[in-house]
C-alpha cells in the first residue's frame, strides 16, 4: 500500500527541512541520473519493481524476501546491458538486515526513489546479524541512486549502555556493544552512490571495505551531533575514490579514511556539526597502517570538534604521506588542522615508541574561524618517528570570539610555512636524520 502523495512529501519536508537552500535539490523525488556505466545501453535498462515481487511499501511489514527475490532476479538478469531494481516513491519499506550478493551477470542499478527504514532498535533485530544492516557482496559494476531516504532509526542503539553518554559523568557501562552499518560494500569495483539522502544510523552510514572505483556523490548524511560513532562515509582498503559535492552532519567523523587506502579525492563536501574530516585512527594494536595520495579540497567544515585531522596510535607502524588539505573554509571548529599521534580513547595508554610514520603533508589556503578552547593548529608528532615536510601556505585561522590568536602547538614536527595567521614558530626547519 502506497503513502498518499501529500503524506509522504510531507514527512520528507520534515525530516530534511534545516538542510541549506542551496541543496534543496534533496527536497522532493526528481528525475534519477543516468544508470551508471551504462552509458551505451541504447535499448535502455530491464525494470524490476520490488513491488512486483511482493514488497508491500506501508512501514511495518517486512519486504525483505521481496527486495532480496528482486535483486537475485535483476543481478541474474541478461536481456541487456543493465538492470534497474526499482525501490518506487511514494512507498515505505521495512528491510531487515540482508546481503545483497554477486557477482552479478549485467551492471546493476538500484534506484532508491522511496523511503526505507531498519527494524527500529536492537530489540527488534535479530540475533545473528553480521553488524550490517544492508551489505553489497563481490558486485562489480553497481550504481545505487535516487532522491529517496535511508533510515537506519538508531536512536535506541545509541542509548546502549556501552555507549559514550555525555551526562555529567561521562561515563559508559560494560554490555553488547555491536551496532549496525547502514550500507556496506565489501570487495566491489566501479561502485557508485548518488543523489540518496541517509540519516540516523546505528554506526557509520556508509562504508566500503576492499574496493576499488568508488564514487560517491550529491548525498545528504544527517544524524545528531550527540550520535556516537555516526560516521558518514568511511573507507578501509579501498583506492580510486571520489567523496563530491554532498552535505555531511552527524556525530563523528564526516569522512574517515582508514589502512590501506590510497588515490581518495574528496571534493565541494560541507561537512558539520561533526568530527570532522579524518586519515585514521591509524595503528590500533600495533598494526601496520599505510595511506597515500589523499586530496581534499574546496570544502567547509562548520561547528566541527576538529578540521582536517590525522590521527595514529602509539605502537603502530607504515605510513601516511603525500596529503593535500586545500581551499577549505574554517567556521568554528575547534582544532582545525591536528596531528594526533599520541591518540587514545581512554586515559591510560602507554607510550610506545613505534609509530606510523606522518610525511608530506600540504595545508594551503584554509582560512576561517577556531573555537578557543583549543589552538588553531597541533602537531603533536611521535617522540621517536617525527613528523617531516609539513607545508602550510596562506592559512589564515582567527578565534571565532574575541582577538586574542592562540599559538599553534608542534612536538617533533618538522616543516615549513609561508604566510600563516598565527605564526607557526614552533615548526622546526632543519630534517632530523633517522
């Protein structure tokens, strides 16, 4: 049964209604673009409507065997060159956690047109999910798009008492812990989502683990500011990837980038409240971490804990070289641009003297406003493996209150600048020989 048209525009009005104008492109359904990697399918690609298969659209029944009998019949699918798994508009599907397997026999499409929502909170899922709520396994040449939304209600999972609780104490609690992803993409290529809207998942809205051709573009990610661990878009093992032209606001990091990620190009993407943007956290438990050839460039991050950050463990090992962090706009952030290689959620990591090896990195042109309570910039590098070709250029960062500049903090850092507001004194010149 379909959400009456005036119904349904209605709760999409509300539940992104404090997006910015300028991206009310996410307002209403609009035409979806062309299917991706397709663009030679002159006879068009075949339709298959979850709705033909059973899928019932009313929010409360559960049409999972329906999006999963649709997807088996589209990947498997020959009669051209693409396939299109419609999710239809106007309709509210109810999909408990599932994996949406290849590889499949033709490109694949999945238009996400309507709204759909997770089983609401950990009560009502069941006990043996993978700690995914939709996964894309071993599908190569997937495009997923359109101007609906993707609800992953986790409201009750971040009231876990795990969780991190910003009461007077802080503190958390020991019990199950485990919270779902809302979209992960393991061992894919030529993977592309756009124009779909996500909000208020459990854990990181959308992840992709050991995959190659990644693109991402014109999405909107909404969670609270006070949601643990809400990540926007995280990747892991993954190279050749575009992160352009979307709106990020949640509850940690915007964007994370973990090992083994290279070739990751991040642009026009407005990023808070949040964490920020992030390379890391790097070297958990002494592991080896290597990143390379990341750019982001012409974004804004506004009411953010941090700007663009690095972050390792003690004890870990490899490296992460050749960054560029460019054009980008400062309103109110807190650390704007950090170094963190001393990075530890508790209060009782011990020092280590391995560590992540941080060189050539640029910051050129990021200008804007830092929250006091933090200096504009920290370069907190290892006691043992420093920091090396730190460049900054034109970075000017001014307190959000007030005229009183703060001075930037450097431990072991070693670069150069060339007009930046503050000064940074405490960047050492001289390379030291390791």
């Amino acid at each position: 049964m379909a959400l009456p048209n005036s119904l349904f525009y209605t709760i999409f009005f509300i539940l992104f209604s404090s997006i910015p104008i300028a991206h009310n492109m996410y307002l209403s359904p609009s035409p979806a673009p062309n299917p991706a990697y397709d663009d030679n399918d002159s006879i068009g690609p075949t339709v298959f409507d979850v709705t033909s298969f059973g899928a019932i659209g009313d929010c409360a029944t559960d049409d999972t065997s329906a999006f999963k009998m649709a997807w088996d019949v589209a990947c498997m699918s020959t009669g051209s060159k693409s396939a299109l798994l419609l999710v239809p508009y106007t309709f509210c599907f109810l999909v408990k956690p599932t994996t949406f397997n290849g590889p499949c026999r033709t490109q694949l499409v999945l238009q996400i047109d309507g709204f759909i929502l997770s089983p609401d909170g950990p009560g009502s899922w069941p006990s043996n999910y993978q700690r995914q709520w939709m996964m894309f396994y071993r599908v190569n040449g997937l495009s997923i798009q359109g101007s609906g939304v993707i609800n992953g209600r986790g409201q009750k999972w971040w009231n876990l008492p795990c969780k991190p609780h910003k009461g007077i104490n802080g503190t958390t609690q020991p019990g199950p812990c485990d919270s779902p992803v809302t979209i992960r993409v393991f061992q894919s290529s030529k993977v592309r989502i756009q124009g779909l809207n996500f909000m208020n998942s459990a854990q990181f809205h959308v992840r992709f683990d050991n995959c190659s051709d990644v693109v991402v573009d014109s999405v909107t990610i909404k969670a609270p500011a006070s949601s643990p661990n809400t990540d926007g878009i995280h990747i892991e093992n993954t190279h050749n990837v575009q992160i352009h032209n979307s709106v990020i606001s949640n509850g940690d990091d915007c964007i994370s980038i973990g090992g083994g990620c290279f070739n990751v190009d991040i642009q026009n993407v407005t990023c808070g409240p949040s964490h920020g943007i992030s390379i890391g956290s790097l070297g958990l438990h002494n592991s080896q971490a290597y990143v390379s050839n990341i750019t982001v460039t012409n974004s804004t991050i506004w009411n953010s804990d941090n700007g663009v950050r690095i972050k390792t463990w003690q004890g870990g090992s490899g490296s992460v070289s050749r960054i560029v962090f460019s054009n980008i706009l400062m309103v109110n952030v807190r650390n704007p641009i950090m170094i963190d290689q001393y990075y530890c959620q508790t209060n009782n990591c011990a020092n280590q003297t391995s560590a992540v090896i941080i060189r050539d990195v640029l910051y050129a042109n990021i200008k804007g406003t830092y929250d006091l309570r933090s200096p504009p910039m920290h370069f907190g590098c290892s006691d043992s493996v420093p920091c090396t070709n730190l460049r900054l250029a034109d970075v000017d960062l001014f307190p959000s209150k007030g005229q009183h500049l703060e001075n930037p903090f450097c431990w072991n850092a070693y670069g150069s600048t060339q007009i930046t507001v503050p000064p940074v004194y405490c960047l050492l010149d001289a390379p030291p020989d390791f």
